[in-house]
C-alpha cells in the first residue's frame, strides 16, 4: 500500500463523496441528515434503544419517544434492516408481531444455541405443541374444547403454555362462562410472525370427511 493511500489521524474515508458526507452528518446530527443539530442520528437512536429491548417494539411508540414522524421512523427501520442483510451482518432487524427487534440471523442461530444453552434446548412437549396448535386456529377457545379437539385433558398443558407466556386468557364464553384462550404476541415472535394471518392454512392436511367429523362431536 502506498503512503497516499493510509488515512490521516482525524480523516475520514470517503469524506469526499456524497455518500461519506451523508454518512458524517448522521452521525453528527448535523442538518441535512437524520439526527437534530448536536444529537444523535435518527438511525443511532433507533440502534440504540432496540440494542435493549427485549421484545418488539411498534414504529408509533418508536416515533413517540423520538419525537418523530411515524413514516420517517418507518423508513429508517426497512432502510436499517436492508443495510444489515445488504453487509452479511450476524444480526437481523425484523418486524415481528406487531413490532421491531434485533434476532440473530438464521445462519448462526446455531452457535448462538449452543453458546447460551450449550447444547442443551427446553423443547415442548408433543402434547403441549398440540394444545397450542388447537388454541391458534381455534382462538379464542376454552379447555373443554382443546380437550374435545385432542381426545384428552389439557388442564396441566394449558397451565405450562400460560407459563411460558405463549398463551393468555381472553375473557368467558358468555354462555357457559368458561374461561376462554388465545395466544400472545410472544407466541408470534418466537414463531416469526407478522399476525395470526401468517399461519399456514390447515385445508391440506384435514381428511376430507373433516366435516362430518366435526358434526358428530
């Protein structure tokens, strides 16, 4: 490398292009870029407060606390999340369930396990699985009815799933005023959800007599 080419203490890289003054003046808060004069950036602070969250956080609460519009924090969050895949970061900013947070991106999700758990995973249940899956397409929905769906008792399930913060109550049945279940946000985010609307359709895989199954319950 020639002696042109190393940066003076106190220069910045590519101060001189557009890109690089862009670059300087978000990270000085200077006018012309995200940040107010003297503050940080609108994407540091974004940065800033998800690097301490720990579940997502919607863009109008992000927006409240910044003092920002809406739409301008929305932009600076897809803008973040595409520059973080764009540079083959460890970390994804996603927008799950209603909100924004860091995950670690799916290609080390492995060495992130095995770091924190080493090697050791608390998996649900078979029966738990099934209870939740019962609950998220039948929501809201009583015990008796999981337990009519499954062919067995789900008290002691539904008490691990509420637990576990993937499921909560939603009030009585007005009729028989059982207590009745639905899922929570956390139940999204650790699925990788936007909404329940997300859920992969159950048409493909009930037998086609489900009807009249359904009828003589």
């Amino acid at each position: 490398m020639e002696a042109t080419d190393i940066p003076r203490s106190g220069d910045d890289p590519g101060a001189g292009t557009p890109g690089g003054q862009r670059d300087q003046a978000l990270q000085a808060g200077e006018p012309g870029g995200d940040g107010t004069p003297g503050g940080p950036s609108l994407t540091a602070a974004l940065e800033a407060i998800l690097m301490v969250v720990d579940e997502p956080v919607a863009e109008v609460t992000l927006a409240q606390v910044l003092e920002r519009p809406t739409a301008e924090v929305a932009a600076a969050l897809r803008a973040l999340s595409g520059e973080y895949t764009a540079s083959g970061r460890g970390f994804d900013l996603r927008e799950v369930a209603g909100g924004w947070r860091f995950y670690t991106r799916a290609e080390c999700a492995a060495l992130v396990e095995r770091f924190v758990r080493d090697g050791q995973q608390a998996r649900l249940t078979q029966a738990a699985l099934e209870t939740l899956a019962v609950v998220a397409y039948r929501q809201p929905v009583s015990r008796a009815r999981v337990a009519a769906v499954r062919g067995v008792s789900s008290d002691g399930v539904m008490r691990t799933l509420v637990a576990r913060g993937l499921v909560e109550e939603a009030g009585t049945d007005p009729e028989s005023q059982a207590v009745l279940y639905r899922t929570t946000s956390y139940f999204l985010e650790r699925l990788g959800l936007r909404s329940l609307d997300e859920l992969p359709a159950l048409a493909p895989f009930l037998p086609d007599d489900v009807e009249i199954l359904e009828e003589q319950k």
